[in-house]
C-alpha cells in the first residue's frame, strides 16, 4: 500500500463555478445560508472572491463585493479563503500602479483572505512579482499560478523553469491553472512529477472540465503526487466548470489518497445548491451549452469563456457563419502575439482581433488599442518575439517597452483617493474605484440612494459574460 497522503480540496462553489456557468451572478444573499456547513467539510481552501466576482458585484448584483468577504469570513471560521489575483492587472484588464497593488492585497487580507492566487496572462513573472512580495508582508499565502497552454515553445523545461522561479520569488505554493482544460491526464503525470523534483512548495492544480478530460487528470495528477485540486459542487459542476466534488471524494475513498469528507454533509451542501441551478437553467442564465463537452477546446486551444464570447460577438456582428473561420484565425493571431496563453486579458484581445481580421477581410486593418498594447510590450515579454510585420503594420514606429511594464506608471493610489473622496464611506471604496471608476461611481450613488430611502433601478442582472 503506498504511503497515505489525503488530496486536499479547494472548493469553487463560491467563485470560478458560477463565473464559469452562471457569468458571476450567484448573490452574497445565495451564498450565505450555506457557508456554515461548507466550513464543515474539512476543505483546504473556499474559493470566494476575486475573478470576475468584484467586477459582477458591483456592475450586475448592485453589492459591494468587500461587503460580501467580511460577512463569508464571518462565518467560515475554520477554512482558509482564496481569491484570484490578475498580478498587476489586479482583478481589472489594465495594469496598476505598485501602490495600488499593495494596497489591494493589504486590504484582501484584512477583509478576511487568506490564499492569493496570483497570475498573469503572459506567465510574466515580473507582472507578479509586487503581489507575491505584498502578500508575504500581510503574512498571506502567495500562491502563483501559472497559465497553462500548448505550443512549441511551451516544454517541460519551460515548465519546470518557471516553476523554479516562482519559488525563488518567495511564492508559497504553485498553482498550474489549466483555464481550458488542455492538460491531458498522461501528460499531468509527466507535468507533475517535473515539477516536484524540481521544487519543494506545494503543488495545486486547477482545470476546466470543458474538453471532458478533466476527472481523469486529476486522477493521475493525484497518483503523481499533486498536493491539492480544484473542484465544484455538483449543481455547478462540469461543462466549463470544474469536476464535482462529491465524485472525485469517492473516487478517492478506501486509498492512500482519502479525503475523509463526509458524504452526507456534501449531500446536504448539493442539496441547497440544486435549487439554484434549476434557477437559472429557467431563466436562461445556465445555457445547458456550457454543460457539455467541447472538444473544440483541444483543437483551437481555447477557453470555454473565450468560445462564448466569439459566438456573441459574431452574433452582433451578423456573422455567426463566420465562426469556424475565426476559430482558425484565433492560433493565428496568437502566434502573431508571441504565443501568449489564451487567459483574460489576453484572450479577449486574440479573440476579438481574430474576429476582425475575418469581418473585415484583410489581417490588422483594424487594430483595438489592447492589440497594440500587447504588441508595444505593456503587457510584458511573451514566451516567443511577435510577428515583425504584424508589429510594424500594427504600431509603427511606437517606442517599445522591454522591461517591467509597471516601471512605467507612476504612483496613482494619492490621485485616485482625491478622485473618488466624495464617495468613499470605507478605505476599500478607494479601491472598487481604482479598479473600475465608472461602474463603482453608480454603485456608489446606488448604495446613497438605498441609504436615505430613495428608490434606485437596480441594473439587470442578465446582462454580460465573464470568462476567466
């Protein structure tokens, strides 16, 4: 019999199974009657904020999504909570200030956070660098996850390198974040075994069941020694959301690898959830299309969200018929791009200029600013050099930026504290602004209005998508 080590679970009831199924919208009242009996469970991490969660929060659910943190750490008293952290992008599309950053992870920990799991859609270690420091000065978990994706350039060695440097960063565990569900299970025990001879900190995984592929890579991830997985309550399990909970504890029952976790109590968790689901597959919130298995995912490489996206956007546009055309234009582009993995931002920014380059019948005619800012380096350093042409038929002669894009942005944390001052009834409200002052602004005339009484529309929560 093989040495006994429990796989520990994180749970993503909270946040990346319905960001993933139901775009984000699952209210802080939803989540809360049930928080006590998830706290039960013995998980070793609840995934509740961050991702798409802030975001949704405030634009869609009219809540305050640091409200929603400290009532969920109220009643999680024994299990560590998570979030997901875009590096320097934070939980926005651009990039920040170091601090504003700072300041961002100090406050995530005060509220209540206990794991940061930082990444960065170029697998830019540069871009992580301020929040894995910052994290370690609140005494947080640093954990850093790196973008998983196919292509020449990314090899075991590329792999096992990166990870070496997490390490040396002061990360206090690694996370492979598989947001397409591209990592097959014979090649997650290839991938695991590397990266455990080559460093000490625990390894998490995290996938996608998108491709139908993912229960069995965590079984073989598990057997090649991976220290923790990502699942989802079954209501809001599979399709593009994670593998269910409930199965991958059985499936672990009576080996070395048992979690221990109560069946009943999973049960009794299902069984508050059920309801929720049936919600929104009756509203159309759920679309049973994101319920299935893609295998367009390991064709094209791409994200369930992503895939979502270009099917609306090609709507809009009247060019649904135009779809497998953009699903080969998208490797295109993202070679053009150096190879990035296809993460948000970066996975708007393919999808969208792959879209263009088929609608308007030529490559790069049209080019949105986020194309070019990934292509002057405000992004930061891809894996492989852009496509030279591309870059000069897209930017010009712009000057080109080579070392840490965050080197170039000056303080903002003073300017936006001036800006939002009017409206800051907390130290956070500093920071839902910083990260989207438009969407924040009306949240906050919103919350004024419900405070003296005055009756204000709250916006419709069906609008929007947000894929990871």
């Amino acid at each position: 019999m093989a040495e006994k080590k429990p796989i520990k679970i994180t749970e993503t009831i909270l946040r990346d199974a319905h960001q993933s199924l139901i775009a984000t919208r699952m209210s802080t009242e939803q989540m809360l009657p049930i928080v006590e009996k998830l706290d039960q469970v013995g998980y070793h991490s609840l995934e509740c904020w961050g991702g798409a969660t802030f975001d949704a929060s405030l634009r869609f659910l009219k809540e305050d999504p640091w409200e929603r943190l400290r009532k969920i750490r109220d009643k999680a008293k024994n299990t560590k909570l998570q979030m997901l952290f875009r590096g320097q992008n934070i939980l926005g599309y651009n990039q920040y200030s170091d601090d504003v950053v700072e300041y961002f992870v100090q406050k995530s920990i005060a509220n209540g956070i206990d794991i940061i799991r930082i990444f960065d859609c170029l697998n830019d270690v540069r871009n992580l660098q301020t929040a894995v420091t910052a994290a370690n000065k609140e005494k947080g978990h640093a954990q850093v996850a790196l973008s998983y994706t196919l292509g020449e350039a990314y090899t075991l060695d590329y792999w096992k390198n990166m990870a070496k440097q997490v390490e040396d960063m002061g990360a206090n565990s690694l996370c492979i974040k598989d947001m397409a569900g591209l990592l097959l299970p014979y090649t997650a025990t290839e991938l695991v075994q590397a990266l455990k001879e080559t460093v000490n900190i625990p390894i998490q995984l995290h996938t996608h069941y998108t491709s139908g592929v993912a229960s069995m890579t965590y079984l073989k991830a598990v057997e090649a020694g991976v220290d923790v997985i990502d699942t989802a309550m079954s209501p809001f399990a599979l399709g593009t959301s994670q593998p269910a909970t409930e199965v991958m504890v059985e499936t672990f029952k009576g080996t070395p690898y048992d979690t221990g976790f109560d069946q009943k109590l999973l049960a009794e968790i299902a069984d508050y959830f059920r309801p929720l689901r049936d919600e929104a597959l009756d509203t159309g919130l759920l679309n049973p299309k994101n319920l299935g298995v893609n295998i367009k995912t390991l064709l094209y490489q791409v994200p369930g969200g992503m895939l979502s996206n270009l099917t609306s956007q090609l709507k809009d546009l009247h060019a649904e018929d135009k779809y497998y055309e953009v699903l080969e234009e998208v490797p295109r582009v993202r070679k053009d791009l150096g190879d990035c993995p296809l993460v948000t931002p970066s996975s708007q920014i393919v999808g969208t200029q792959a879209v263009m380059n088929v609608i308007n019948g030529e490559r790069y005619k049209m080019v949105p600013q986020q194309t070019k800012d990934v292509l002057s380096g405000k992004y930061g350093a891809t894996v492989k050099p852009f496509n030279a042409e591309v870059q000069k038929k897209c930017i010009g002669d712009a000057e080109i930026i080579t070392d840490r894009p965050a080197n170039h942005i000056a303080p903002q944390l003073d300017k936006i504290k001036d800006e939002c001052a009017k409206w800051t009834q907390q130290e956070e409200d500093v920071l839902s602004y910083a990260l989207f002052p438009q969407v924040a602004v009306e949240f906050f005339k919103y919350r004024e209005a419900q405070q003296t009484g005055v009756d204000a529309n709250v916006a419709d929560s069906k609008n929007g998508a947000y894929p990871v």
